[in-house]
C-alpha cells in the first residue's frame, strides 16, 4: 500500500486545514484496515490525530477532536483531514498512515504545513 498526501502548505491562523492522502495498492473499504493522520511539530514527537476504518468509522485524539474531522471518498480511494480553527501551533509535517494488524504498515511521505499570518 503506497500513501500520498496532498495539502495547502502555509496556512492562516483561524482558518480550517484540509489535507488529502490518496490511496494506492488497496482499497480504503478493506475489512479491517485503518486509515490514520499523524503530524510531527518542529522539534517534538509524533503526535496522532485520529483514523477512519475500512467502515467508515472515526476516532480522534482527545486533545484535537473538537477542531478534527477525517472523511473519506471511496470512489477516489482518498480520505481527508480537515483541522479547523488553526494556531501556530498546529505547524508540522502532518503524515497519512495505514494501519492493520496492530502497527502502521506504511506512511506517506509527509506534507509540511506552516500556519502563519
């Protein structure tokens, strides 16, 4: 399973990121695959965002889930994140991941986003 995302790069404070992994190799509706968002801030640790499963199910980190919604486009193999009311403090490379069997698989390459007026 190959990832890739897609997204804006700079963003402005109090707008609403929406980033894009598209999905090759497999399809987003198989039984049991998750689809998860990852982002790294400069200097820090991998922090998780949430997922979507092969169902079309969500779940999202407690700390984010009131700014966090994942979707997804079966006919286009692509789900996406869209993290409203963004700081400076959401700036990282944000990855898209899939994850099966009880660890991450693949990752996509990683998209830097930079919220700055």
């Amino acid at each position: 399973v190959q990832l890739q995302e897609s997204g804006p790069g700079p963003v402005k404070p109090s707008q609403t990121l929406s980033l894009t992994c598209t999905v090759s190799g497999d399809s987003i509706t198989t039984t049991n695959y998750w689809w998860m968002w990852i982002r790294q801030p400069p200097g820090k640790g991998l922090e998780w965002i949430g997922y979507i499963t092969s169902s079309g199910s969500t779940n999202y980190s407690p700390s984010l889930k009131s700014r966090t919604s994942i979707s997804r486009d079966t006919s286009k193999n692509q789900f996406t994140l869209q993290l409203s009311s963004v700081t400076p403090e959401d700036t990282a490379v944000y990855y898209c991941a899939f994850y099966y069997s009880n660890y991450v698989n693949s990752w996509g390459q990683g998209t830097q986003v930079t919220v700055s007026s």
